[in-house]
C-alpha cells in the first residue's frame, strides 16, 4: 500500500491522501496563513510516496546550510529521541509514538533519519508529512526561542527515500554512522555526541 502526498501553495490549499486501491479520502481547504507548526506541511513541492510498513530515509537541511550550534543540535537529537520513545523528558509519562526509529544524525547543517513510520488506532500509517512537519516546526521554534531568533531554521522540502525490499537497514543505519566520520568532525564515529544508533544495528 503507498500513500502519495502532494502539497501546494496557493491562494486556498487543498490537502489530498490517496491510497492505492482504497479509492480518495475525503480533502480538505485550509487558508495559507497557517500556523507556524503547519508550514512545512503545505510548503512542500514535489510528490512523495510513503509506503506502509517500509522503513524511509530522510534528509533535511537548515535554511541557507546554516551551521547549527551545539546547543541546538542537542535539542534535535533530544526531540527525535523523545517522539521516538526513546528518551522521554524527567517526570514525563507514557507518550503514543509515531515512528520506530533506527537511526539519526544531526550534523552542523543537515539531519539525517532512518525510521519506521507506525500504524495509528485505525490501523493507517502515520502520514509521513505529519511526521516530518511535526519534527521540523518544533524544532525550528525551539531553536529559534534557544538563539533569540526568528525565521526559517530548516530548508522547506525534504528528501525521503523508501528503502526497497533489497536495501539493508544496517547498510544505511552504517552509512548514518559513518557521516560525522566523513565530514572530517570526528575520527570514530562513537566519538560524534549528535549520533543515535538502534543497538541491533551497531557493529
């Protein structure tokens, strides 16, 4: 089952879901003046295809590759550990997750994350649109509120990537690992604080 996704910018915006075979869900308009946690949602261009049950790998830049400081990649990392279950805030109870995630890295200017998107109460796969604007509206408030700043933090548009059947989560879980080691910041990829490994999938 895939789940398309196309959003555009105009004076009304209609979100469409399709599902393959499941026949059109109901659309709805929303005005462009949307709140800043709804931006990334319908600023996006081009189609995506999210399919049930497959794991995605997802890149997203900062606006104008920015370099983040470190105080503000250890917020991302916090953010994506905690929407995963991973790391729940002090004192803070049991949250529904929506995705299973396997790893992430957040370098200076750019994050990368390999995840699972999981099934709501329905039984339908949290849209990966949801996912991701949740993800990047948080953070960018967040980061913004932690510099005194305003305005973008992340770039508009992502880029995802459906793993095929005959692509291994540990080749890209490694290539995850890998890429603090590659930007030259680090000798050993253990040695890189913003990096998260699912241990089933660490050497």
């Amino acid at each position: 089952m895939f789940i398309r996704h196309r959003h555009e910018t105009r004076q009304q915006l209609t979100l469409d879901s399709e599902m393959a075979g499941g026949g059109a869900r109901p659309t709805r308009s929303m005005s462009t003046k949307a709140p800043p946690l709804t931006k990334y949602r319908y600023r996006r261009r081009l189609p995506h295809l999210q399919k049930a049950d497959a794991a995605v790998f997802v890149t997203f830049c900062t606006a104008g590759r920015l370099a983040l400081p470190e105080a503000a990649r250890d917020l991302v990392l916090e953010h994506c550990l905690r929407e995963s279950g991973i790391q729940p805030l002090a004192g803070e109870g049991a949250r529904a997750t929506r995705v299973h995630l396997y790893a992430v890295v957040v370098m200076p200017d750019h994050v990368h994350l390999l995840f699972l998107p999981l099934r709501d109460e329905d039984g339908w796969p949290f849209p990966l649109v949801d996912i991701l604007q949740c993800l990047k509206g948080t953070t960018a408030h967040r980061i913004n509120r932690l510099l005194h700043t305003s305005g973008p933090v992340w770039e508009e548009e992502s880029f995802d990537h459906v793993l095929r059947s005959d692509e291994s989560l540990k080749e890209k879980c490694e290539y995850i690992r890998q890429n603090p080691v590659k930007a030259g910041l680090v000798q050993k990829p253990e040695d890189y604080r913003w990096l998260w490994v699912n241990p089933e999938f660490q050497p």
